[in-house]
C-alpha cells in the first residue's frame, strides 16, 4: 500500500445507484472498480482492506491523525451536533438537565438509559451516598505525596490504587459487580478530591457527612472547618450541581477513548478509570480553563483587551475558551455557565476578570475574523472564574472536572464492554522507516 497514491472515490448521477446505499471507488492504479456498503452516512474501514495492487498486498488502509473524521464506536449516551450547538444526554438536551435535574439524577440517566423513578432515585443515591467512604490505607496513601504534589496526580494515583482494594473489580462480566464498582467510584471520587485539596493545604481531613446531597457532601469536606454540622451555602451547591451535569458526559474526547481504549484490555475499571483521568490532565483537555484563568490574568484590563485581540489576530496568541474541535456554533454549556457565574457571584463577590471575559466575548462574537472560524465561547471559557471565586486554586480545576465525568467513563466504558463488535484497540500505521538492514559491528560505525 502506497500512502501517496489513494483510491479515488466516483460519484454518480444515477438515481439507482444512488439507492443502493453504497460507494463506488476506482483505483485508479489498477483500473478496478468496488462497491462499499453504506451504513449510518459510515463506511467500514475494513471493506478498504480489500483494495490492492497485488494479492500479496495487506491492501488499503484509512489515514486519519486524531481520528478527527473516524468513527470507533457505536454509542447510545451522547449526541453532539456541532454546527448547531446541540448537547443531548440519551435524548434530553442539556438546557432542561441543567435547569431541572441533579447530577445524581442525571449520572444514573446516563448509565441506565432512562430517567429513574422516585424509587429508583433514591435507591440509587443511597448506594452511592454509602460508598464515598474510603479505605483508611487509601487515606494513609494520600498523606505520603508532598505538600505541594499537584491534586491532579494525586487522584490518578489513588484511582489506581483502588484497584487493589478492591480485587472483585476484576471480574468485569458480572453485572453485580459493575454495579458496584459503580457506585463505588462516583462515590468515592469527591472524596479522594477533597482529600487531595485539604492535603495541599495541610488541613486535617474532613469526612463525608451521608445526610447531605452529593455536591453539598463534596463542600462539606472542601471546607468544614470547626463546625460540628457544616451547611454549604445552597447557591453554591446547586452551582456546583449544575457544573457537574455539565461535565458529565461529551461523546468520544480524548479522556473517554483512553477510558475505552485501556477498557478494551479487559482491565477493571479502576485502572480504566485512572488512565481516563491521566488524559484529562493534559492542558489541551481538563487544563483549558486555567489556561481561560491565566489569559484573563494576562491582560489584566478591559482596556488591554483590543491589544490582545490583535494579537491573536496576527497569530501571535491564542484566545484562550473560544473555539471547540466540535462545536462550529455557540457551546451550549457556556451560555448555562455564564447564567452560573453571576449567582456565584452574588454569593462570593463579584470577579474581577469578569469584565475582561465579557469584553473579549463582546469582540470576538461581532469580529469577522472570528465569526468566520465559528470561534465562539466554550464551557471552559466561564467556569475557571466560578471556581476561582468558590476558593479553588488552579491546580483544582481539572479534579473538578474528573468528579463529574466519572459518571460518563463508567457509562462508555460500560457500553464498549458490552458491545459484541469491540475488541482490544489496535490502531494500524504507516510505516514510512527504512527497508531490511544488517546489524553494524561496533567497529565499523561512522
């Protein structure tokens, strides 16, 4: 297979042809024709398999860095349509879920398809209310990273960790078991978090409290101090309920595949789970709004905001949470997050970055140069500011993040796990190295 000759696809007027559902390729090299079956506006990689030059040949393969334009799974969660700004959880648009629903709520209608009864609501949250305790070694493991060891390190650790706490976790198949490695690790998850966070502060550790909601337990051991009952402020708390349906789920990014690409190994879901999290790490996915926070910081005017445009115009910098690898239109989340941080601020006070992020937004939505590229804002562009005036460092925002998506991992990982047309990943490439070569005595190299 030569990567620089592709077979060229023929398009046809022919209305019959055109019902068939199917592509007709010519390869041009050898004059052959093939007939590809069409399938959900797909073709399948391997029907490419059966072009060649010669019998002998491993025959054509699809090129495609990032897999920007490859679809590897076939899913049931998410609907993402990019070009109209349009976010769905098995159906339900994200706008009604963030206005009437609850993480908890909306995790289990992520995993189990449909939205629960009251009694499978409740059902539901008392399991996993009931396992955000974690295992005093596990507490014990934390202690030892060093004051200032990143939180984000730290949870992937732990993750990790969980694995060997928990050996049941391995036998994958049994649907009992998933269920309870599911609770477990949404759970446990805001624990290890806040643990991590107390941890860097040098504060003794403050235990889950089972009376109060999900996002009111994870303030509570954020930042109980003396109190004996602790009770999160319920802006915050719904605030932060919101961010994490938000976070949930997002279709096929780069954390979700590492989460099935390590999955399709059969390994549990702890270690699944930490290798979901590591990719989250990255500035380019879970980082993107510190980068948003530190840009802000950068500029430290609205007057200075015209100057940094300009910049980014010559391509000199980057206009940091503006722009997506999916969505073409306004992110639907960022017009939920910007409702969210003006009702933290009420509460916290008013950010002062706030109007250097309104003014940028102001510009680069009436700019052509950005209108042109769609570069509209998105999710990452308001949530550091919220988190930042709730008290959280920068080094906290990917943790953030990682809470609420445990819910989607565990959902794809899940579906991948079950689907009979899985298996092990195992991407193929083009090799374009040197031939055949002798081995070179030491005393013979130049």
């Amino acid at each position: 297979m030569s990567p620089t000759k592709p077979a060229s696809v023929t398009t046809s007027n022919d209305t019959n042809a055109a019902r068939r559902d199917t592509l007709s390729i010519t390869d041009n090299r050898t004059g052959k024709q093939y007939e590809v079956p069409i399938q959900h506006d797909t073709i399948r990689a391997l029907d490419l398999r059966q072009i060649k030059v010669n019998d002998d040949d491993f025959g054509m393969m699809s090129y495609d860095p990032a897999f920007t334009n490859t679809a590897s799974c076939i899913s049931r969660i998410t609907f993402i349509d990019g070009d109209k700004g349009i976010l769905r959880y098995r159906g339900y648009p994200i706008e009604e879920l963030a206005e009437k629903s609850t993480y908890l709520e909306t995790a289990y209608l992520i995993l189990h398809g449909e939205l629960p009864t009251r009694a499978q609501l409740d059902d539901w949250t008392y399991h996993i209310t009931h396992h955000t305790f974690i295992h005093e070694s596990i507490k014990k493991f934390l202690d030892g990273f060093h004051y200032d060891a990143h939180p984000m390190g730290m949870i992937i650790s732990a993750v990790a960790a969980l694995s060997t706490f928990y050996p049941d976790a391995k036998d994958i198949f049994d649907e009992s078991s998933r269920q309870k490695q599911t609770w477990r690790l949404i759970g446990k998850m805001p624990t290890m978090a806040a643990f991590a966070y107390r941890h860097t502060l040098g504060m003794p550790y403050a235990y889950p409290d089972n009376e109060l909601s999900y996002p009111g337990n994870f303030l509570n051991m954020l930042f109980r101090t003396t109190e004996l009952k602790y009770r999160p402020n319920p802006t915050l708390e719904r605030a932060l309920d919101v961010l994490f349906i938000l976070h949930a789920d997002h279709e096929q990014n780069c954390s979700t595949s590492a989460m099935r690409g390590v999955g399709s190994s059969q390994v549990d879901p702890y270690s699944a789970i930490a290798a979901a999290t590591a990719a989250l790490y990255g500035p380019l996915h879970g980082g993107a709004n510190e980068a948003v926070l530190r840009m802000l910081l950068e500029i430290g005017s609205v007057n200075r905001v015209p100057e940094y445009v300009k910049h980014v115009k010559a391509g000199e910098k980057k206009l940091m949470g503006f722009g997506h690898r999916v969505y073409k239109n306004y992110d639907p989340r960022a017009k939920i997050v910007k409702r969210i941080a003006y009702e933290v601020f009420d509460v916290m006070g008013r950010n002062p970055l706030i109007d250097i992020a309104l003014e940028c937004e102001r510009i680069a939505l009436e700019d052509d140069y950005f209108v042109k590229r769609k570069l509209y804002p998105n999710v990452d562009f308001y949530t550091g500011l919220i988190y930042q005036s709730m008290g959280f460092p920068m080094t906290m925002f990917p943790v953030l993040f990682a809470i609420p998506r445990t819910s989607g991992w565990i959902a794809q990982w899940q579906e991948m796990l079950l689907d009979p047309e899985q298996k092990i990943a195992r991407p193929r490439q083009i090799y374009l190295g040197y031939e055949t070569r002798s081995y070179i005595p030491m005393d013979h190299r130049s």
